[in-house]
C-alpha cells in the first residue's frame, strides 16, 4: 500500500517528473478501482488520492484484540462545585494563571478535587513547568489525587507525577558534595536557624543570598536582629511644629558584616552614589522585621506606610513590600495596598511591580479590604498599576468564597 509519505514526496518533487502513486487501502478494494479512474491531469489526481487517503486515516481500521484499561483509584473527596469549576478552567485557559496555585492550595486543604475533564489540561501545565517550580508540581499532583496518577500511568508526558523529590539530610554526603542548587534545596525543606547561619559562609554566592533570605523571615533571628539594628540607624521618625516625618539616613557603603547577611555591593561603575545607597537602603528595609518600625515608631502598619517620607517614599514602600511578603504580615500587607489605592499611588516601576506581588499576597476578605466592594472603583485616570491589583484583589475574593461555598455545601 502506497503510504502518506508517498503522496508528500510526489507533491514535493511535482506530478510532471514524479508518478502519482496508487492508494490502496486493505479491505476495500473498490475505493483502489475508483483511484485508478481519476482524473487524467496529474495533479488533481494526486489531490483526489491525498483526499482519500485522509479520509481513510482518519476512518481507522478494525481494531485488534486489546486489554480494557486499569480502572482508576477511588478518590473520595467531592469534586468542586460548578462555579469553582469555571474559573478554573478559565484559569487554564490564561485567565490569571499566576493564581493557580493559590487555587490548587485552597482546594487541597478543604479536601476538595478539580473537575475530572480539567485534569488533562492541569497535568499538561504541570508536564510545561519548569522542573524547578517543583511547588506547582506538588499541587498538581495533589489536587489531581488518584485520578491524576492513573492518567499519568497511561501517558509518558505526565510521568513527573511519579517523580518525587528526594529530601536528605544536610548530614548526608550530597551536602557537602552537592552543587549549589541541590544545598539551596535542603536549606528551604529544612528552614532550620544554625544551619542557614552557618550556610552565610557557603562557598557559592546564591547559597548564601538564599540562606540570608530565608534568614530574614524567621521570627526573631540573629539575622533579623541585625537587620533592625541597621535599620534603625537609617530610618526615624521625627515629630514636630510641622508634623510627623520619617528621616532617612542611607548607609554610605556595604560593610563585610552586611555582605554576610545578603546585602551585596553594586556594581561600581554605572550607577551614582545616591541610587547605590537607595538600593541598599532598600535591602536593609526589606530584610527587618516589621516589628521593628511598629515597636520603635508605636504606630500600627496603617499609620507608618502614610508618614511623609519625600524623595524616600518609594525605597520604603517596595522594602516594606518585600517584607511583608516575606514575612507574611497581612496587616503590613493590606496597609500597603490601601496607601497605594486611597493614598500616595505608586509611580516607579518597582513600586507598581510592589502593589502587583501585594494584590497576589494579601487576603482579600480581610481588615480593610474585607470585600470585592471595600475599594472603590478606580477613577478613569488612575495608574492602571491600581486598576489591575483592584481587578485581581476581586477576582481572589470571588475564588476562596466560590471554595468556601463548595466546601460547606458537600
């Protein structure tokens, strides 16, 4: 029989130096005599016998004998509700896809499974991920549960669902013989105080920036003790006839105790004095405990993020920014997000890169934004900066109360 290929290498070389091979499909040898008869010009010949071929591919053939499939594993939890379906297959489809994980994780924890025809598509968005995200990974395969696996055993593009990641102890050889990533690895599983001090002397750059991060989020750490240290000779607060203002003294350079902790000199040529002491002043900021401002400043968050702070206002807003993620401080984090919404807008790219992480951050049902409806609708002439946290805020909101609502329901 005259395969595909035949009828390409005839249509590429051309009918007037190439014959146009037969079509003769096995079990119906008429469609073979009706081939025979085409038409006398050769090209539409060979258009008319490609037709027929692809009519015949795509009809199939008389199956062989086959063994049925494995049934899947039970999975007990009860899928999501119809409302929690769509937007996740709105999702899927490109719609706040940054969000996914937000929305895996919230299904997993209330005992809940995505709908099983939206299965292939978020196993296909696991098999695309980059193997270093291996978190959406994990909450793919979790969410996906028994169905998941048994999908992933009948096709070799989802074989990351039986790949786990191995998880050593520091003690082991692969420590202290392993390349960088694999010890920034163990350093984030373990999250444990001596070890990350201790990896601030690491012989690679990144594991040690990875420790002096992962140091800054930890309650009450040595590093974050000296951090606030820092941070409070760089940063006052100053009451007067003219009011409250925060006065901000940048350290003049990186001294070797701030390049333990993570906070590196920049580059030496290219950038003025003033923008290298910005960006360490921004370090420093992002690194302290949030404690610190509300303890020494005795203010709540909501009060500090709209203390006049001039030409500093936008170093101290994407530093308390970075670490109210950090930190996970949803006071910190809904302070930043009203300022920016109702106050000062932001107006430098770091800054609108700051309230976007805030809007994916915050809990959107919580203290003053409490609602989709807690913040106005923009005005027309607002930063689209603002625009997008407020649409991303709402879309959050509706999200968690379409689980909430599935979960209490069954």
């Amino acid at each position: 029989m005259s395969t595909w290929q035949d009828l390409v290498t005839a249509s590429l070389i051309g009918t007037e130096r190439a014959v146009v091979p037969a079509v003769r499909i096995p079990g119906c040898p008429g469609l073979a005599d009706a081939a025979g008869s085409a038409p006398a010009d050769p090209a539409e010949e060979l258009l008319g016998r490609a037709a027929l071929l692809t009519a015949a591919r795509r009809a199939g053939r008389v199956p062989d004998h086959a063994e049925p499939l494995p049934a899947a594993g039970p999975d007990p939890r009860p899928a999501v509700g119809q409302a929690a379906g769509r937007r996740l297959a709105r999702m899927l489809g490109g719609e706040h896809l940054g969000l996914l994980d937000e929305w895996l994780t919230a299904a997993v924890a209330r005992g809940l499974r995505p709908p099983a025809q939206l299965l292939p598509a978020l196993l296909d968005l696991g098999r695309r991920t980059k193997p270093a995200d291996a978190e959406l990974r994990r909450l793919v395969v979790a969410a996906g549960g028994s169905r998941a696996r048994w999908l992933a055993d009948l096709n070799p593009d989802w074989a990351f669902v039986a790949e786990t990641p191995r998880q050593a102890s520091p003690r082991d050889e692969a420590w202290r013989l392993g390349d960088a990533g694999q010890r920034r690895g163990y350093l984030a599983a373990l999250a444990d105080e001596p070890l990350l001090e201790a990896a601030l002397d690491d012989r690679a750059d990144d594991v040690r920036r990875w420790a002096a991060s992962w140091l800054a989020t930890l309650p009450g750490s040595a590093l974050g003790q000296r951090m606030a240290g820092r941070a409070l000779r760089c940063l006052r607060i100053e009451r007067g006839i003219r009011g409250t203002r925060l006065v901000v003294s940048p350290p003049a350079g990186s001294d070797a105790g701030m390049r333990r902790d993570g906070i590196a000199p920049g580059p030496a040529a290219g950038r003025s004095q003033l923008a290298d002491r910005a960006r360490l002043m921004l370090e420093v900021v992002a690194r302290t405990p949030l404690r610190t401002w509300t303890d020494a400043f005795a203010m709540e968050p909501a009060t500090i993020v709209t203390v006049r702070s001039g030409d500093w206002a936008p170093v101290l807003y994407t530093g308390w920014t970075r670490a109210a993620i950090a930190q996970r401080d949803q006071a910190w984090m809904t302070a930043l997000i009203v300022e920016a919404v109702t106050g000062r807008p932001p107006g430098s790219p770091a800054e609108n890169e700051a309230l976007s992480q805030l809007a994916r951050r915050a809990d959107p049902a919580l203290g003053a934004l409490g609602s989709p409806d807690a913040l106005a609708e923009p005005e027309p002439g607002s930063p689209p900066a603002i625009r997008d946290a407020i649409r991303v805020l709402r879309f959050r909101y509706d999200m968690s109360k379409e689980l909430d609502v599935d979960d209490s329901s069954g």
